[in-house]
C-alpha cells in the first residue's frame, strides 16, 4: 500500500496549494537581497531567517506530505464507497455502458427491472427492441433518447457519454489519471405520465356535421303522409349510433346535425367505418331513392373552435367528393371512409343559379380573365376554357386561355380557332406569358381540375388573387383552398355540361359560335363516352342548348374518329389484358407511335367495360417520365379511392393517376396488392 502510495502523484488545486510555500520562499529571497543593498547587517539577518523558514518548509513538506495523500486517499475511498452506495440505492434505473453498448454495471432498480437476472455482459441492444445501433453515436451534445416499452411500463431513456479522463470532480480524479469513455444510461419512468397525456387525450371533444346528401330529392320519392316518419327514423338510427358513444346529436336543420363526442370513441368508429353510413341506408318505407349522409369530423387541435372549423372543412370535402362518406381531419391528416354510393344527378338548378350569379359578380370587377385547365388538356378542359372565355367576351373583359401541350383531339380545334380572323391573335397564350402579364386586378378560372400542381401552370395558381374554380371531379386532400369561388358539381357529366348551365343564367345572352358550340359539345361526348356514362337529363339539356346554338353533331362524331394508328394501339391493348381476380382488366397501352398515347389509354379502358364478367379496368400508358393510368369501372367498383393510392383521383367510376420514378410491372404489382387489401376492408 505504501509503494502504491508512493507512486500517486498530487495534481490540480492540491498540487497548487502544496506549492505556495516555494512561492514564498522565493520571494523571501528577493526582500533579502534588497536588505543586503540596503545594510548588510539587516541582509545577514534576513538571510538567517530565510534559511530557518527553508528548513522548516522542507520538513513539513516531507513530513506532511505521506499524511496528507493518506488522508486523501482514505476520504477517496470514503466518498467513493458512498457515491456507490447511492448509485446503487438510487431510485431511477441506471447503469454504465460500453461505447458498444455492452452493460458494465446496474444499480438495483436496473436490477428490478430485468427482475433480478444479471444482465451484464450482455448488450442493450438486445434487451430492448427500441435499442438502435445509430443511438451509440452521439453529437456535439454527447446526448440521445428514445422511448421503450416493457411490463413494467413505458421509459424514457437517456443515453450521455462520460469522459473518466476529464473528470475532476472526484476526489480520487485529484490523485489518479483515469482513462476511457463510458456511457451512462437513465431510465425515467414515464408511465404515469403518459397514461395521464392519454387520458387527456382521449377526453378531449371531437366536434362533426352531419348532412343527408339527398334530403329533398328522397322526400320527393315518397307520399307527404310518410314523410314525418322518414324523417323521424333517419333522426333515430343517426342519434342511436352516436348515443352508443356518449355522444350528443342536435339538429340544426331539417338537413343538418350537429354532433359532438369524446376523442376515445373515434377509434371504435373507424373499427366500424362509420357503420351509421350504412345503417341510414337500410330505412325503407317505400321511398324510392336510398337515403345518404356525409359526415365531417374534426379533431387534433387543442381548442373546440378549432376543432370546429376542421369539422367544416372536413364536411366541405365529404360533399366534394360526392357525398354516402365520413371524412376524419386530425389536424393536417385526413381519413375518408365509405363513398361507394354514385352521385344522384340534382334535377334542380337553383346550384347552378347561384354559382353564375356569384361568377359574375366576382368577373365584372376585374379587368383580364385568364381560363386554365389540366396538364395536356383534353376536350372537356379545352371545351370549358372556349365557353368561359365567350361568357367573358359577352361581359366585355379582355379574356386569355392559357394552353400548353395537348391531346390530338383538341388540335384540330385550336388550329380552327387560330384560322378565324374573329378570334384574338393572343387568345391562347402559354403560362410564362400569363404570369408576365397577370396582375392582382386580373382572375383567373381554373376548369377540370382541382388540384394545383395538376394544372396547366401551376404557378399562375400561387399568382393569383382571384381563383375561380370549375370542375366535376371529386376532390382530394390537394384541392385549391384559397379560391373565391369553387363550384365541384359531381353529378355533372363534365365541365361543358357545367359552363353550359351558367351560360343560361347570365344576365346577358351569351350567342355562341358554330365552332365555340361545337368545342363545347365534343367536350361532353367524349367524356361521357358518346353519351353512355354518367349521362343524365341535364346533360341532354346542355347538348340541346348546344345543338341549338349550330353544333353539328354529325361534324363534331367525325372529327373524333379514331386514327388507324390509335385504334391499332388501343386494340393491342385488349388483346394483351391479364384478368386479375376474375373481375379487373389490366393492361398496358404502348402507344409511342401515336399523337396522344393518353387517349388512346383511357379508350381502351373504356372498352374493357364491354368485356362480360369485368367490373373494373386499368390501363397503364408510359408516356415522357410519367405512367398515366386510366381506371373505369361499372356502378360496383369505386375506383377513385384506388386512384387516390396512386396520387390520383376522378369520379367513382371514372378515374386516373400519375406515377413517377416507378416501373410499369412495379406499379401494376402494386395495384394487385391495393385491390386485395381495398376488398378486405370492404372499400371497393
């Protein structure tokens, strides 16, 4: 012990202090030499005194010395004996680590933890799951966290590096010079915590609206004497299936609900998807349409106001997007569930009405209107564009279509307008040339597509301070928000079929001409597929206006004929379809020798349909970077939440997508996989 001790050499503040009487010393010898300049009597005197205070410093330094790093050394055990023992007896779980992650030590409530079993030796890593091997290398901060979850409850751990050699807070660091980098682990007990958070949580109020999409026109179906009692049974199954869940119904109107819930209860209603949606459904007696609601809840935010307000939007996008459907929205996140139900053509025009009046009112305070659709535009998006333009003629604005690339159908159509010498020079422009000219006075309509970044220039949307949109797809969590106007009608068979209705209500007579009539009417034929799909009695009224203001259907049916390289390319596509699940088409359209391979796409998944036995198609078109997919369905398949997978979106029975930096067999394995899992959850 005593050679060990003999080799412990003293260092910080100690060896600064055991070293004050050699500074004394030294200056003691200076004042004697000063005395011997001065008088050499009091020098010699001086010199005797510095000598006795020599010889005493020596001797206590080495007499004292072994005294003191006995002292030292026994307080060192000491105070390490204690610091163990309330390493050991501390209350939070703690242990040292390896710079591996192996454990090298525990305190008992470590021990507790494992319940008694040793556990050094063996690696973090492999007794909690949660234990990531990034978690051992650390920062500037020389600090990392995460969480786990065991028997005994949920932790946070915390992992610091601890450096042996720079501490100097120990006694014993005062006498030794350790080595070696360790890390210290600490595990907080946070159970009781977050069980509170939860329950906070889950108490928190979750706010819904609730609207039955076809209230007049069910009520219509049925006698007067009955319809008190329709009425009471639909209050009833939507009051009993929110009572269940300790939730309070009000009505506001006869149309109109009010709900509000308790967080904890929304998990049991996405278990059911919102059974009430089919529950509604089942009343019957002897009304001849079914009975459908959409549901919007909000949740997420920490003030009910907020709540409120994400509940608005929700229902705004429940209605958007055709009604019979929950929309959930947790703060930025939003759930869709239900909407198998196709929309019900509205036989009233009162939706129409408003929207024109409020259309016009919005134009006529502005000075340039700028008409925009979707990217390669086709004949609904450029039949619309033609007939919002005449609507701004006939108000006397200056107007401009904004057209980029387009399918081979519109191309003859804009070289007949670029011919006729009473149309503008500048009445199609590109979107650079809208974004220099555009100001803040100007408006700018955005037909057949709702979704910004699905535009012809995506940047004249973020421009513009007047937005006014047109379109009849149901719509996605990407919609333009910030319009002034939004009118998303999806019992329409198209965009011309919408521009058409406001046309009528225009305060001044808006005179089409022959080519302007027949853009408009080649807009609805082709999306309606000659008027096959989607067709109601709205959309013969439309085509009527339009055959009366000098549409030659015959010209317009010839105009729109196949090209014998396109109807090759389309054939070759049903000739290679793989039946999926004995039900679905799909197949691929390589369409590289045709003017627009989209097209060509879309009409061959328009022909699947005719197949017996198929109730959905899919057809895949490379085309640039892009693969464009056109999917088509009968009533039963709702094929735009499939699309909705892909990014995409449409009607139910009519939809698309486009997928980027995928292979073709990758993304048709993907669609496989959607369609089983949709089937499972009962969603298609």
């Amino acid at each position: 012990m005593k050679e060990k001790r003999k080799g412990l050499r003293l260092k910080g503040q100690m060896k600064q202090y055991l070293k004050w009487p050699a500074y004394y010393n030294a200056f003691w010898l200076i004042i004697t030499v000063v005395m011997f300049a001065v008088d050499i009597k009091a020098g010699i005197f001086m010199a005797l005194a510095e000598g006795v205070y020599l010889v005493l410093t020596v001797i206590a330094y080495l007499g004292f010395k072994p005294n003191i790093t006995k002292m030292l050394v026994e307080f060192g055990a000491d105070y390490s004996q204690v610091q163990r023992h309330m390493l050991r007896e501390m209350e939070i779980p703690y242990s040292l680590l390896d710079m591996d992650g192996k454990i090298l030590w525990t305190n008992i409530e470590m021990e507790n933890i494992f319940k008694g079993k040793d556990v050094r030796s063996k690696s973090a890593m492999a007794l909690f799951e949660s234990f990531k091997p990034e978690y051992l290398e650390f920062d500037e901060s020389g600090r990392n966290e995460f969480d786990v979850e065991m028997e005994q409850g949920e932790y946070r751990v915390v992992l610091k590096l601890f450096d042996m050699r720079n501490s100097e807070e120990s006694p014993l660091a005062a006498l030794s010079e350790s080595s070696g980098t360790l890390i210290s682990m600490y595990m907080f007990d946070e159970t009781h915590v977050r069980q509170l958070t939860k329950e906070n949580r889950e108490e928190r109020l979750v706010t819904g609206h609730i609207y039955i999409d076809n209230y007049d026109e069910v009520l219509q179906s049925i006698e007067a004497t009955r319809r008190t009692l329709l009425v009471a049974l639909i209050d009833r199954k939507i009051n009993k299936y929110f009572a269940q869940y300790d939730g309070i119904v009000r009505k506001l109107e006869n149309d109109k609900y009010f709900v509000i819930f308790k967080t904890k209860y929304i998990s049991k209603m996405q278990t059911n998807k919102f059974s009430v949606l089919d529950e509604v459904k089942t009343v019957n007696i002897g009304n001849g349409l079914p009975i459908t609601i959409s549901i919007g809840i909000g949740m997420g935010s920490s003030t009910l106001v907020e709540n409120y307000d994400l509940a608005g939007t929700a229902i705004d996008m429940a209605l958007g997007r055709g009604g019979d459907q929950a929309v959930l929205k947790d703060g930025n996140k939003v759930y869709y569930y239900g909407g198998k139900t196709k929309s019900v053509e509205k036989n009233t025009k009162v939706k129409s009405r408003v929207k024109a009046t409020a259309f016009r009112d919005l134009i006529e305070t502005k000075e340039t209107i700028y008409i925009m659709g979707h990217h390669i535009g086709d004949n609904d998006s450029f039949g619309a564009s033609i007939g919002f333009y005449r609507i701004a003629k006939t108000i006397g604005k200056d107007a401009h279509i904004v057209l980029g690339e387009v399918s081979s159908s519109v191309v003859p159509l804009v070289e007949a307008f670029k011919e006729m010498e009473i149309y503008d020079e500048d009445m199609f422009i590109t979107g650079q040339e809208a974004a220099l000219k555009m100001t803040k006075n100007d408006a700018l309509i955005v037909v057949d597509v709702s979704r910004a970044n699905y535009t012809e220039y995506p940047e004249l949307v973020r421009r513009s301070q007047c937005l006014l949109v047109f379109d009849h797809h149901r719509q996605s969590t990407d919609v333009i928000d910030n319009a002034q106007l939004s009118y998303i009608e999806l019992s329409s068979s198209s965009t011309c079929e919408m521009v058409v209705e406001i046309m009528q209500y225009i305060n001044e007579t808006v005179k089409l001409t022959k080519l302007e009539a027949e853009a408009i009417y080649g807009g609805i034929m082709i999306d309606t597929n000659n008027f096959i799909n989607r067709t109601g009695v709205r959309t013969f009224e439309a085509a009527a206006y339009l055959k009366k203001n000098g549409a030659d259907i015959t010209k317009v049916r010839r105009m729109f004929r196949d090209d014998l390289n396109d109807y090759k390319a389309k054939a070759k596509a049903i000739e290679n379809t793989e039946v999926f699940m004995d039900e679905y088409a799909i197949s691929v359209c390589n369409a590289q020798d045709v003017s627009s391979p989209t097209v060509v796409g879309a009409q061959a998944a328009n022909e699947l349909l005719n197949i017996k036995d198929i109730k959905a198609s899919f057809v895949f078109t490379p085309y640039g970077d892009q693969i464009y997919i056109s999917a088509r369905s009968v009533d039963k398949v709702n094929v735009q939440v499939i699309m909705e997978e892909f990014g995409g979106g449409g009607h139910m029975n009519l939809a698309g997508a486009q997928v980027r930096d995928s292979s073709v067999e990758e993304v048709i394995e993907h669609l496989k996989d959607i369609i089983e899992r949709k089937l499972e959850e009962g969603d298609i």
